[in-house]
C-alpha cells in the first residue's frame, strides 16, 4: 500500500470513528435510553429477564459461542484455516481481540451507573442517573457502563482491520457479521433490563476505535520491516 492510499484509508478510518462518536453522544443526549427500556419492563421488573431464550440462548449461549471463535483464532495461529493473514498478523488479531474483552469490563467496574433492573422505576431502588453526568451516583450498585455482553461480538471487529489488507469483501462480511450479532446481543440485554441502548452503542465504539488503533499500529511498525526486506 503506497504513501498516498495510506494516508486516504487513515482519513476514512478516523472520519467513521469521529462519526460514530456523534452519533452514540447524540443518542447520550437524546434521552431514548429510557423510553426504549420502558418498553420491556415496569414498576414488575422486566418480564423477559430471566425467559429461557433471553438468559439461556442469548446470554449464556452467546457467551460460550464467543469463546468457541476466540479458541478458533487461536487454533488459527498454529495451522491457519485459510489464506490471508499471515502468522503476526494472526496474533495480532487474537491480542486485539482480547485487549477488547479485558478493557470493556475493565471500564464496567469503574463506573457508578447502576443497570436498568436496578431502578426504583422498575422494582430497584437506584435513581435514573445518565452515565455522562460525573460526579453523581443514582443509589444502586452500579458497574453496570458499558454493555459487557455485547463485547462478546463486538469485540472481534479487529478482524476486519486484518481482513481488509488482504480480501477487502471477505473483511466487510466479517465485520457485518460482527456487528449484526453485537447488535443481537446488545438488544437482548435491553430487553432483559441488563443495559440501555447506550451501554452496547459506546460498547460498539470503544472496540472499534481500540481495534483499528491497535492495527493501525501495527501496520505502521511493520511497513518498514516490510520495505527493508524488499529488494
């Protein structure tokens, strides 16, 4: 990949990030998150949170789903399944993969913001407090920001950053697939009263900036081992 066509993918990588910054601080401030959650629960509690395709399939299933794809990456590493990537680029995509799931929840138990199903408004007892406002604690246990579960998917989007080097299609399937699961994931725990909306949006965010980030720094570190041991 020459100077120039660099340069042009590193201005589209980082219009999409800044865009969809505006785009999950937009939804922050639109105050959607708690209509969209009061559509599946009440002062009851949430009548799906503990349904067997709710908890069991798409929780805990999904979970187990996740590892299986990680331990095949793994698996990957040592007899690769498939042309393309070679063997740094493929511990680089499982390294990404796990820097992921390790700073997603890492995040969640810093935070004060308490999940849905906690709320006075739906059987808790903590107060609705948006997680962008510092400084105020709603009264319940919190770690509940941003959306762990939906990192189960989102958190393999550095495959396409590894992808797209060598098979551009194959890398825009795989990051359509992420991205339609996360999604999956992320709605069944708002359906369960597990998260908002925003908790799987900023979840989506944080593993896109930190894969591309990571691979974008990798590229960078091997563009002039590359160039070296060309004649």
């Amino acid at each position: 990949m020459g100077p120039a066509r660099s340069r042009s993918g590193l201005r589209r990588d980082l219009s999409i990030t800044l865009l969809a910054l505006a785009a999950v601080v937009a939804w922050d401030h639109s105050g959607l998150d708690l209509a969209v959650t009061r559509l599946f629960g009440d002062a009851g509690g949430f009548a799906l949170r503990n349904a067997w395709w709710t908890e069991r399939v798409l929780h805990d299933g999904a979970r187990w789903m996740s590892w299986a794809v990680l331990g095949a990456l793994l698996f990957n590493i040592a007899r690769p399944g498939f042309e393309g990537p070679d063997r740094q680029e493929r511990i680089a995509w499982v390294l990404v993969t796990l820097a992921c799931v390790i700073a997603v929840p890492a995040l969640k138990r810093f935070s004060a913001t308490s999940c849905p199903w906690d709320l006075q408004l739906f059987g808790g007892t903590a107060a609705y407090v948006p997680h962008w406002l510092p400084g105020l604690t709603d009264g319940g246990p919190g770690h509940c920001f941003p959306s762990g579960h939906a990192v189960s998917a989102f958190g393999f989007m550095s495959g396409y950053f590894i992808l797209r080097r060598h098979d551009p299609s194959v890398a825009r399937l795989w990051l359509a697939a992420v991205l339609v699961s996360g999604v999956v994931l992320g709605a069944v725990q708002t359906v369960r009263g597990a998260h908002y909306a925003s908790h799987t949006l900023w979840t989506a965010w944080l593993c896109w900036t930190l894969s591309w980030a990571m691979t974008s720094a990798l590229s960078a570190r091997r563009r002039p081992a590359v160039a070296a041991a060309s004649p």
